[in-house]
C-alpha cells in the first residue's frame, strides 16, 4: 500500500529533489568531505525524525548542522551538555518579577527550528530525558502552560566515543527515539588538505558565505512529499524482515553466535527504515520506494537499536558488523 492516498506528481518528486540537491551544496561551501553527514542530515530533516552523531572532535560536527540551519534561513540554538545542567536550562521556566509581582515564562534554547545538543553523554539521565521528551511530543510544559515547539523542529546530538570519563551512557529506550545514528571517520589526506585552503580565505570574511537556499516552508513542503511517496507492500514485509532478523538471527540463517544479541532491533526501527528510504527515493529522483533505497539506509536505521552481549564484545563484533551481515543474507520477497 501506498504512505498516503495522495501520490506526489513528477513534477512534486523533481523539485523536492532539487531542492534536497541545494541544500547538500549550499553546506558543502563550508563542510568540505563528509557527503554522507551533509546527505543524511537532510535526510533526517525531510523525514521529520532526529539524528545521533558519533565521532570524534573536530569532525565538523558542529559546523554541518550549523551550516544546514543557515541554508534553510531557519532559527539555530546550541546546547552544551554538562554535568551540572539542569532540564529546566533546556526547556525553560518560569522567572519572578518583583516589579510585576507575578512569574513570567523565559523560553529555553529548545525553542528553535535546528537544534545542536552538543555532548548529549555528559548529562544526567533527567537532562537527557527533558530533551528527548520534547523531541517526541514536540511541545514544552512549563508551570501550568505547554507550548507547542517551533515547526520544523530538527535535533542534533553529538557524542565522543573517546571521551567516556565524566559522562552518562544513553538508555537503550532513549536511543531508540532517534530516527538514525551516523558515525563518522576522519576526512581524506586530499580533503583535509583542501579544509586548510578553505579555512585560509574564511577567516578573511565577515560573516558566512552561506545564504538561505530554502525557506521553513519548503521543508515542511518536503515533509510532505516524503510521506507521499508509494511503499509497496512487499517493500513493508522487507522492512520487517529486516528488523526481525535481528532478534531471532539463527532463523534467517546468520553467523551471529547465540547470545550475541541481547536486544534485537524495536518496531520503531522499522517505521526509522520506512521513513528514510522514502527520503531516499527522493534524492534518486524515484516516485516509490525501491529495495536498494531500503538497503541504504538500514545501517543508520538499525546500528543503535541493536545491543550487543558481552560475548560478541569479547570476539570483536560491532553491531555494523550484524546489521551488514543481516542486509547480505535477508532475502528480497
């Protein structure tokens, strides 16, 4: 069956992916390298999810999702996650006002379009669960009043693998919440070497060379062509198949030694597959979604929301390692 009733035309699918294809640019005038990131941020905004982001410093992180609030002339806030952070510091609170004798409401940094929660693994867990509440509910009760968060609404959390002194791991459930997890490497020597041409003239500018690509209503028109586009069911069946071989893998004929597995991948993982490959069939210019648009984005989807035992740590196994054996080996229906 078909996401929506309504099929997006041919003329819907070209402009969506042109304008995905502007955007990719426009970042790229300052995020050398790293095409994946800039490709699956964009992803993860038309899909109206969130994403988790893994690498070390210095990565360009910060500046990607930096770069994609200034292409699409959308409001940017940046939360840095610390330990002494409190939740009322994310999501506001009320403040006394001697001269009015009353409390008046000051907004708090969630209240923006793109969101940066830098660091995400150095707060404590009622931190970490103050932002992930807003990212499912999309709206902020504080005192007796909840506001609805600004439309679209994108968050960004940041984590170092390396840095594992004075932070707090993430809960499996809270981890699930994010539509997909990228982990990224370190640049090439040629584009590392281009970066250092590049940051030489903009350190010569006065302000970005980035301009507004988009508008905030063009990504919610985005949003909308993405969950028109067809997805067949044996597509559906696919998609499930996926996620079901990793909680039950000697079924589906895999390597993975019992007990490896501890937690297989939620039904959320499934809708996370779903939604992105509609996101993906948009950037290839496709009206329906295809197999290999599934297998693209399945690593990002599934990598977070599998759990690995004790055992598959002790031989070396990562969980990229079963979700790549689990695209290799699950059949196409």
């Amino acid at each position: 069956m078909s996401s929506t009733d309504q099929l997006p035309s041919e003329q819907d699918i070209s402009w969506a992916e042109r304008k995905t294809r502007d955007i990719i640019e426009s970042i790229s005038k300052i995020v050398l390298g790293q095409d994946l990131l800039k490709r699956r941020l964009v992803q993860g905004l038309m899909s109206g999810g969130h994403v988790l982001l893994e690498g070390v410093p210095g990565l360009a992180k910060t500046l990607a999702i930096k770069s994609l609030s200034e292409s699409v002339d959308g409001y940017f806030s940046r939360i840095q996650f610390t330990p002494d952070l409190l939740p009322s510091d994310i999501v506001g609170t009320e403040i006394f006002q001697p001269q009015k004798a009353d409390f008046v409401v000051r907004k708090g940094p969630v209240f923006a379009n793109f969101v940066l929660a830098d660091e995400i693994n150095r707060a404590p867990a009622k931190v970490q669960s103050a932002l992930l509440e807003t990212m499912q509910e999309r709206q902020v009760t504080i005192g007796d009043t909840t506001y609805k968060l600004p439309n679209p609404f994108f968050v960004l959390a940041t984590q170092n693998p390396i840095e594992q002194e004075g932070t707090y791991q993430l809960p499996e459930a809270q981890v699930d919440r994010f539509i997909m997890k990228i982990t990224l490497d370190y640049p090439s020597l040629s584009e590392e070497s281009e970066m250092l041409s590049l940051q030489s003239r903009l350190d010569g500018l006065a302000k970005s060379p980035i301009s507004p690509v988009a508008t905030l209503d063009d990504i919610l028109a985005l949003q909308n062509i993405t969950r028109s586009i067809y997805v067949d069911q044996k597509i559906c069946d696919y998609i499930s198949l996926l996620s079901w071989s990793t909680r039950d893998p000697k079924k589906f004929g895999l390597s993975i030694q019992p007990g490896f597995i501890q937690l297989g991948a939620s039904p959320r993982a499934s809708i996370s597959m779903y939604k992105l490959a509609q996101t993906e069939a948009i950037l290839h210019g496709d009206s329906c979604v295809l197999p290999q648009h599934v297998q693209a984005v399945a690593l990002h989807a599934l990598r977070h929301r599998i759990t690995l035992g004790y055992e598959a740590e002790l031989s070396g196994v990562t969980a990229d390692d079963v979700v790549e054996e689990v695209i290799k080996k699950v059949k196409i229906p």
